[in-house]
C-alpha cells in the first residue's frame, strides 16, 4: 500500500468557533464543521452519545457525518500471539487519544481502521476508513481499503467491486486497485471476462507503466 505521506490543512476558524479545551478544527476544503471529541466533554442540551474514551457533540445540522463512536478496548477475534494482542490494543488507544485531538485527521482513521481490521473487528474498520473517506473524498486509498475488506473479510463483493471502482476514478494511475479488482473477477466472481477487461483497461490507461500488468494478463491468459 502507498504511504500516506499527506500534510492536512486546517483552518481556524476564529469568527465561529469558540476556543475552549483545544478548539475545534476543520478542513478548508470541507463546508461541514467537526466538534472534537473529549474525554471529559459534557452536553449542551443535546443527546450527547459517549463512549469509555470518546464523547460526541452533536453537530448543529442533519446533513454532516457524525464522528463515529468505536468502542474500547477492542475485541480482539483474529487469532493473535499474546504479544501481538497487547500491541495492537496499545496502538488502538493511541490512535484514539491523537482522534480526541483532531478528529478531522484522514491518516488517523485509515491507521484505525488498519489495527481494527488486523484485530478481527471488521465493522470497526469499516466505519474509519468510511469515515476516513468522508473526509478527504478525492482520496483513493479508504476506498481501496474497503474493497481489501470487503473482498477477503466480509466476503461482499458487490460492494467489493464498488469501492475498488469508486478508487479507480479517484486516481486511475494506481496499478495496485486494477489487479486487486482483477483478482476479485478471477478468484471470488469467478468472471474471467471481467478480469480480463480490467487488466486492459488499468493498461490502456496507464501505458507507460503498467508492465506488470500486461504481465499477469498474458500470464491469465494462457492459463485459460
């Protein structure tokens, strides 16, 4: 997977927001408004949901996604070591005392998402890198992500197909969506046309770097 090597940009909005307990942010490139979630928030007369680490304030309008309330410690259904376990729980609260600070952080919640996935919780890291999605929409890899997840852990592969389509469009250079697009045609779908069909299609639009892929596509190809 490509590192996620984004800078942020926040903007402080100074005529709305009120500062208090490490203020609030937002992406300059969003129009929705994020309250950051504290430990020790109280309510304002709204429904304030909570959770043993994070308190949601509820947003002013219907139309933003709230912060999503993923609970702690997680349960851990993959087949962990000990030591493995411990690890990966330290890196959950972690990355959920960084989302306390900056809720509006995409590599937060695709790095949530990643240790969600790797403990067995694959509803919790649905719910990141969807969120993670909701914040930075131009970007491919929540959504590769999720067809990763859909593919091989919640075995639908409708949405699977979608979600590696919705990261194609994003960025049509990442060679890495159409073979795992394709290996969802060969292996899951069982559809070799397809999977043939998009190998050409990652080739005819990358043509100057896509010679692995031309590579599995004869190699397909004379398997058949």
């Amino acid at each position: 997977m490509p590192n996620i090597d984004r800078k942020l940009i926040l903007t402080l909005a100074v005529s709305i927001l009120i500062m208090f307990a490490g203020g609030y942010f937002i992406w300059n490139d969003l129009t929705s408004k994020y309250a950051s979630p504290m430990s020790n928030a109280t309510s304002t007369g709204n429904n304030a949901s909570s959770t043993q680490d994070i308190t949601i304030i509820p947003l002013p309008s219907g139309n933003q996604k709230p912060v999503p309330a993923l609970p702690f410690p997680p349960e851990i259904k993959a087949n962990l070591s000990e030591e493995s376990r411990v690890m990966a729980i330290n890196a959950i609260k972690e990355i959920i005392a960084s989302i306390r600070e900056n809720p509006n952080s995409e590599s937060n919640w695709i790095n949530l998402g990643l240790q969600r996935n790797f403990v067995g919780d694959f509803i919790g890291a649905k719910e990141a890198w969807e969120y993670a999605s909701y914040l930075r929409p131009d970007d491919f890899i929540p959504q590769h992500n999720l067809g990763d997840l859909y593919t091989y852990s919640l075995n639908d592969y409708a949405k699977a197909e979608a979600s590696y389509r919705k990261a194609i469009k994003l960025d049509p250079t990442q060679l890495i969506v159409y073979q795992k697009l394709y290996e969802l045609y060969r292996f899951k779908v069982k559809d070799n046309a397809k999977a043939i069909a998009v190998l050409e299609e990652g080739i005819s639009k990358n043509p100057a770097t896509s010679l692995w892929l031309e590579k599995i596509l004869d190699e397909f190809k004379q398997s058949i």
